[in-house]
C-alpha cells in the first residue's frame, strides 16, 4: 500500500508492525504478585493472593477462612476476605465517524485513533489482559467481547481495518450507552474519539462507567481544528460537498478558535468531574509519545 494510503487509511500490516514500539510503553498502573496471573487486582472478593479485610461469620463462609486470633481476641467467629488477582479486560472504543475521515496535517484522525488502539492493544496483550472494543460510524456500531491472547489483539486490528456496513444512523448518545452496557466493571476503558456529539445525556454514560471502571479519553483532533490558517481564502471538499472559508473575517476567526477551546475545556472538566484521565492527540503527533 502505498505512503499517501497509509495516509487516509488503515492497514493491518501498519498496525500489526506497532506491537514492537508497544513494547515501550507502560500505560497500566500494574500491581503484579503474582505470574500465572493477570497484572492486576481485581474489586471482586474471593480466595485469592492478596489479604483483604475481616468480617464477622456469615453462613456459608468457607470454615478454612476463619481467622482463628480474631476469633479468639473477641469471641465471635471472624473470616478473612481475599482479593483474586486476574487479568484486567482492556475495552478500546474507536470512533470512525465521517468526522473523523479528515486531516490537514498528518494522518486521518481516524488513522491516528486506529494506531493509538492498536498500541493498546499490545500493551495489554503484554500484560496478559483481556482485549476487547467497540468500533463506531455514523451507521454501524461492533462490540468485541474481551478475549486473551495475540489472537485477540490480531481480531480487534482486522476489524479496524475492515469496511464498515450501514445498518441505522446512530449519534454518539447512543454508542456511549451501548458502551456502558457493554463494559463489564474493572475494566480498563479507552475512548478514542472528537467527541463530536457530546450531551449531558452522554456525560451521564461516561459517569455510569467511571463508578466502575478506570476510563482514559482521548481527544483526536487536526491542527486546523483548534487553529485556522492566515488571511486568505480556503476551500474544503469531501468529494461531496464544498465550503470556502475566508480568515480575514476576525470575527468568524474568533468565534471558531473559541468554539474548539470550549470543547476541550467542557471534556476537562468532565474529566476532572468524573476522575477520568484525558489526553489530547493531534493529527500530527507521534501516538507512541502521547501514550508515553
């Protein structure tokens, strides 16, 4: 395929070739105790390798978890909860969005958020995680059910890669609530995305999946989005439609640099609001060195 290509489009050879710089990377805050496990601590209470808390007896308890100095010191029959240590599923929503078919500079925002899926996905994949997703248009919505292993990861990149099929027009309210049903808790949850079409409605799917789950954002956006060039007259096409917009209206100008720095301020704020990590990644920058 050739440069321009790889420039507009994806391929599965590109993203198959991220999973050496992926092994670069650190993106999860690993608790590893031990190898024949995951690298995380699961919320879910059970026999496991890392001690919890005590609790008084309930019926049912495992009599081999009694903790016999508590018993004694009180008088009353205590057990001890464990934590399981298990494999965390990582679930990667990608946005293909007509929206994301653009760039200026760089590569296709839609490019830029399959690399940066895909270097995820390795990274997880590293770790022994679950890989799983959600690959989103304007017409098709797909959820991948987290799975192990390189066949996972290779599962998630092919579908990346394939031509989408209408089905029905969907909004991005609708994809989040999809999103939040889908993700199970614990979960490490990637958004990545414009976030064109954010409401208060998808504010409240994102806070239903930050309760349970840690969920990073991250902001796909071409340089001439946050910034319009200098005097002059500019003409843009998707093939379908045409637009020429003229810079030396300042009042235009403004009111455009004002509107993109509002949304990123409005996802700042639901970030810090719903304790939610948010990184920004333009058309142009190198995904391996956002991510680091």
């Amino acid at each position: 395929m050739s440069e321009t290509n790889e420039l507009t489009s994806v391929n599965l050879k590109m993203l198959i070739n991220l999973v050496k710089p992926a092994a670069t990377l650190q993106l999860f805050r690993s608790r590893i105790r031990a190898l024949q496990s995951g690298g995380h601590v699961s919320r879910i209470k059970g026999r496991g390798m890392e001690f919890d808390e005590v609790r008084p007896y309930q019926p049912g308890d495992d009599i081999r978890s009694i903790d016999w100095r508590v018993t004694a010191r009180t008088g009353k029959a205590h057990t001890k909860l464990f934590r399981e240590e298990r494999e965390r599923p990582v679930f990667i929503s990608v946005d293909y969005r007509a929206s994301m078919q653009f760039a200026t500079r760089g590569v296709f925002k839609s490019v830029q958020a399959a690399k940066l899926a895909s270097l995820i996905a390795w990274v997880a994949q590293h770790h022994s995680d679950r890989i799983g997703g959600q690959i989103f248009t304007d017409f098709f919505c797909k959820e991948l059910k987290p799975q192990h292993g390189k066949q996972a990861v290779l599962h998630f990149l092919n579908t990346l890669t394939q031509p989408q099929p209408k089905q029905k027009t969907l909004n991005f309210e609708q994809i989040m609530r999809r999103l939040s049903q889908h993700v199970k808790p614990g979960s490490l949850v990637y958004i990545i995305s414009d976030f064109r079409g954010l409401n208060k409605a998808t504010e409240q799917y994102l806070a239903k999946l930050a309760r349970h789950c840690e969920v990073i954002m991250i902001l796909i956006y071409d340089p001439l989005e946050s910034h319009l060039p200098t005097k002059g007259r500019y003409r843009f096409t998707d093939n379908d439609k045409d637009i020429v917009v003229d810079t030396s209206d300042k009042q235009r100008v403004l009111s455009y640099h004002e509107k993109f720095q509002q949304h990123c301020i409005t996802l700042q704020q639901l970030a810090n609001k719903l304790n939610i990590r948010y990184l920004r990644c333009a058309s142009n920058d190198d995904p391996i060195q956002i991510l680091r």
